[in-house]
C-alpha cells in the first residue's frame, strides 16, 4: 500500500476502466472528487454502484461521454441523470451482484473503497458496508482506499489487508449519515400491525426508514428477536439494548446480528464498533435464500411505491421513473416464505402524500414489478393486514380493497367487478 494524495491515488486510472465505488455510508467522498477532477483526462470510464451518499458529480452534463454511471440501485443523488438518460439503472437481485464481478460479467479495473486505518496487524475494515464491495476487491486490478478513523471497525468479511491495497489517502471526513424520522400516526399504525404478526423467536430482515422504525418501535414487548438482514439503522439499538433481540432462536449464527450494510446516526456505528456481536458479511451469502430459509420465523418487512389488485408489488420505480432499485426486496420475501413459520410482508401506506392510492387496479404504465404476484402473502396499511397467500384474484381484490384508503374502495370495487365480474 503506497500512501499519497487523493490526486496521486487515482492518477493510474485510464480511460475505458471500470470502477467500482463503495456503498452508502462508506461512499469515498474524497476519491470520488479526485476521480472526476481528472475528467479532461480521461473518457469511456463506466462507473457502478449500488445506493451511494454525498455527491455523484460524475452523473452531471458536463461529464457525458466521460463517465457512464451504472447504479444496481439509484438514490436521489442519480434520479435525475437516470431520467436525462446520462446514467443507467441495472436491475438486479442484491444477492447476485458479487457474481457480475466473480464470472467478470463486469471485469472491474478499479475498486475506490473507504476503510478504517490499519491495525497492529496491518489489517483494515470495511465497517459499515461489505455488501458486494468484497467482491469487487477480490476482483479488481486496482484497489485505492480512503483511510478514514471515523468508519467503525467491524468484525465479519470486511476485513482487507494494507497489502492488498495499491494506493491509499488518508481522510478525517465525516461518516454519511441517516437521521431517524418523527414517525406519523399513518406510520406508527402500519407499525403496530406488523407486530401483530411477529412471533416471539422470530429472526427479522427490515430496512431503513419510518415504517421499518415504527415496527421496531412496536416490538418492546416480544421476546427472542434475531437479526439477519441486508442493512440495519439505529432503530434496532433499543431492542437490542433491552434484549428484545438476543439473536437465540437463529439457527444461522446464533448469538449475532448479521448485516451486510448499515447506515444511521454516531450512535449506531458507535455500537458497531469492534462489537463481536455483529457480524457483517457479503451480501451473497446474507441475501442467499439458502441461508435466510434456515432461520426460524423469518420475517421480512419491506416496503412498495404501489401494489396492483393481484397482488404485484412495484417497489423501484413511479410509473417509468426510476427511483430505487430491486435491491434485496426478492431475497427476503422468498427466504422468508421458505421459512418454517416464515412470513414476508410488503407494509406501506394506502395513498401517497398527495391523495394517490397505492392500492391499484393496475401498476402506471412502466411500473416494474420487484415482487410477483406469486411470491407476496402480506400486505399491511394502517388500515389493517391483507392475506393474499393461496387466494384466487377475486379474493385477492378483496383482501386488498379492504385495506385501502376508505375514499378509493368504491373505485377500486368496481375495477374489480369489471376485471373479474364478481
């Protein structure tokens, strides 16, 4: 590991690479702004990541024909680029990404990582974020690193030595974070009836966000909770402090939380680090259904932009406009189902902030579909809890209609009639 300037570290880097950047709140802030200072420099580079923080300054106009942006999942900080047609989305199961890099489907040049400074050892920490960033070292020509203090040192697969590290820059820069929100009453009622339908020893997969933070909120008085998720924020904290989640019913690494990224405020990687107690690994094998299917009672909250009267589920895009990604949505819900006891669930409430019902006769036009109506059993709103495991359509429009928002059920009943004559 050669320690230069950010100017130094990506210097070697030529025209037609690709490269790869970490991922949420690892996002290498420094690196990425060296990269695209070098842009008159440089052309035909393709980027990929997942969900990125801070600035994407690659995705800007002045920079087409430089960097061409692949995100497996898109943030707000690419939505308009990917709208202006100078980025692409690649939609993709979370668990399969380290295989694009493994069979070099994608045979990345570089790999632009944040990790915690090197220990006694020479050893170094991918902290909050291994998910498929593992898979792109161990297959990168060029691995350049940010050398941060503030990323917590995290036990797991994120473990990188110096010498598998060409350049490296050292950085005080600050962890991105992500602020709880105040939960509305919409949100603390979606919460509690998911509770309804966690059973004690459940092991639990949830994101980020109010409605996964309300269920969290909603679980003080369950009893042996684990955890194996692909990300986790600070609302898990209080659980885990009280016991509430001790991780002893798991059959998968009983004992430990287990992740593959997280994102929160000071206090969650606080806790994270050099905890023994989580255990962060690569998201093919967290996200593998094999592996999720061995726990006990796997529940799996996530969440939907808006769900058909079948029970199709589009949860990355609004109508033709992208605006996140597959993600490990599909991972879970079928590892979940799979599951003895296992229950998936899609929570999100009936209408949108302007009115909209989320509950619809038929996807918008463009809407992907993330979950098949095959593969979903529970929908939950604030207005109650829809079943639609082994039920024919009819039912199916039944179920769902009577948890929508009450000023659309007349015109989602008579879609219904209409689509199914009864």
């Amino acid at each position: 590991m050669k320690l230069v300037s950010a100017e130094q570290s990506v210097s070697t880097i030529q025209s037609g690479n690709k490269i790869f950047i970490h991922t949420a709140a690892a996002t290498p802030t420094l690196l990425v702004e060296a990269l695209t200072n070098r842009s008159r420099e440089l052309k035909d580079i393709d980027i990929y990541h997942l969900h990125t923080e801070g600035p994407a300054p690659y995705v800007d106009a002045q920079y087409e024909g430089i960097f061409q942006t692949h995100a497996f999942f898109v943030g707000s900080n690419v939505r308009k680029a990917i709208e202006a047609g100078r980025a692409e989305y690649v939609p993709i199961f979370l668990s399969e990404i380290p295989r694009l890099f493994h069979r070099r489907i994608i045979d990345l040049d570089v790999a632009l990582i944040r990790v915690s400074p090197p220990d006694k050892h020479g050893y170094c920490s991918l902290g909050v974020s291994v998910d498929a960033t593992r898979a792109a070292i161990q297959n990168a020509d060029l691995v350049i690193a940010e050398l941060n203090p503030n990323m917590p040192r995290t036990h797991g697969d994120g473990i990188i030595h110096q010498n598998d590290i060409d350049f490296a820059i050292e950085s005080n820069a600050p962890m991105h974070f992500h602020e709880p929100a105040d939960l509305s009453e919409i949100e603390k009622s979606i919460g509690r009836y998911c509770a309804t339908l966690i059973e004690d020893g459940a092991t639990l997969q949830m994101g980020i966000g109010a409605i996964p933070d309300a269920v969290l909120a909603s679980l003080t008085n369950h009893k042996n909770l684990g955890i194996h998720t692909e990300m986790f924020s600070d609302g898990v904290l209080p659980l885990l402090e009280s016991g509430v989640v001790n991780n002893s019913q798991k059959r998968v690494h009983p004992g430990k939380v287990v992740a593959t990224f997280a994102m929160g405020t000071q206090n969650l990687y606080d806790y994270m680090d050099d905890n023994p107690l989580i255990a962060m690994l690569d998201v093919a094998y967290v996200n593998d259904t094999k592996v999720i299917r061995k726990n006990p009672k796997v529940t799996a909250i996530n969440s939907a932009i808006e769900v058909d009267l079948t029970g199709q589920i589009c949860a990355d895009s609004i109508g033709m406009k992208q605006y996140s990604g597959v993600g490990g949505q599909m991972d879970f819900i079928r590892g979940a189902s799979l599951s003895d006891d296992g229950k998936p669930i899609i929570a999100l409430p009936s209408t949108t902030k302007n009115g909209i019902s989320r509950i619809t006769p038929f996807l918008n036009q463009g809407a992907g579909v993330v979950t098949t109506r095959a593969h979903t059993h529970y929908i939950v709103t604030e207005y109650g809890i829809a079943n639609l495991y082994g039920k024919g359509l009819r039912d199916r429009a039944k179920e769902l209609i009577r948890i929508a928002h009450p000023d659309h059920r007349e015109t989602l009943e008579k879609a219904a009639y209409q689509r199914f004559k009864n």
